[in-house]
C-alpha cells in the first residue's frame, strides 16, 4: 500500500499554517503519512495573486482572531490569546532562512519551523524576525557557525 502523502507550505506568519503543522505532528490520523513541509514567502504569494494580505481586509482581523483561538483550543495547539507585538511581522528573512535550512540541513526543519512557530505564536514574541530573536534559536539548533552561514544566506 502507498504511503500518504501531505505537502504542508508554510510561512511562520499564519496562524493556520502553524495549526496545520502542529496537527500534523500530533494526531495520531497523520501517523503513517509522509509529510513535507516547504517555507514559502505567504506575503509574495498574495502579491503574485492580486489578494490583499487578510488582516487588512475590513472585519477579518476580528474573524481571524477568534478563528484562530477556538481552532488552537479545539486541538490543543499552543497560541497566546492575544497576537504578537507589531503583528504582522516581516518575515522575509525567517522564510529565507528556512529555506537554506530544507537545502543544507533538511534533517533540521522540522525542529526549526516548530521553534520559530512557537516563538511567536505561543510565546508570543513579534521580534521572531529581529537577528538578536532569530539567531539563538538557529544557533540552539544548528550550531553556531551553522546558523551564520544561513543567516547569510540572501
């Protein structure tokens, strides 16, 4: 039998990519699927497709905020009730980085997508984009001289 598979594009600034991909690692029903996960710019992709980003479009923000809450509730995702400092922020270089992550190191991803989505969605940090945020959780994971060579990737 073929073994399933689930292509997940994420980007570290939705909260419904980041629900996905906790869902996906944690229930059971995905267990035997093989999952890819692949970093995408979200904002290049509304800009490619002539959509506004979501939490300017009038009366969404309110619908994604209490969208976001009760999905993260009713499957036990982590998410700070309120969003994050200077939300939305830039995430540019964070999907850059990932990126050069799933090419150099692609063993380390998966780790690598958990902590950033964690960082600012459960701790609730808007700096994720911020070197000073950034680096030590890419150091935590790849080393240090790792890290730089990703983060100088441009």
């Amino acid at each position: 039998m073929t073994v399933p598979k689930i292509r997940l594009n994420v980007d570290i600034v939705s909260p419904f990519a980041y629900i996905a991909f906790h869902v996906l690692r944690t229930s059971p029903v995905f267990a035997k699927c093989s999952i890819t996960y692949v970093p995408i710019p979200l904002g290049g992709l509304m800009k490619q497709c002539n959509n506004e980003a979501p939490i300017n479009i009038r009366n969404k923000d309110k619908w994604i905020y209490k969208e976001r809450i009760q999905l993260a509730r009713r499957f036990s995702v982590p998410m700070a009730t309120s969003y994050p400092e200077s939300f939305p922020p830039k995430t540019v270089n964070i999907q850059r980085a990932l990126c050069a992550i799933s090419q150099r190191f692609p063993e380390k991803l998966e780790a690598a997508i958990d902590a950033l989505y964690r960082t600012l969605w459960a701790e609730n940090n808007g700096k994720i984009g911020q070197v000073e945020v950034l680096k030590p959780l890419l150091d935590d994971l790849l080393g240090v001289n790792n890290s730089q060579q990703i983060l100088d990737v441009r």
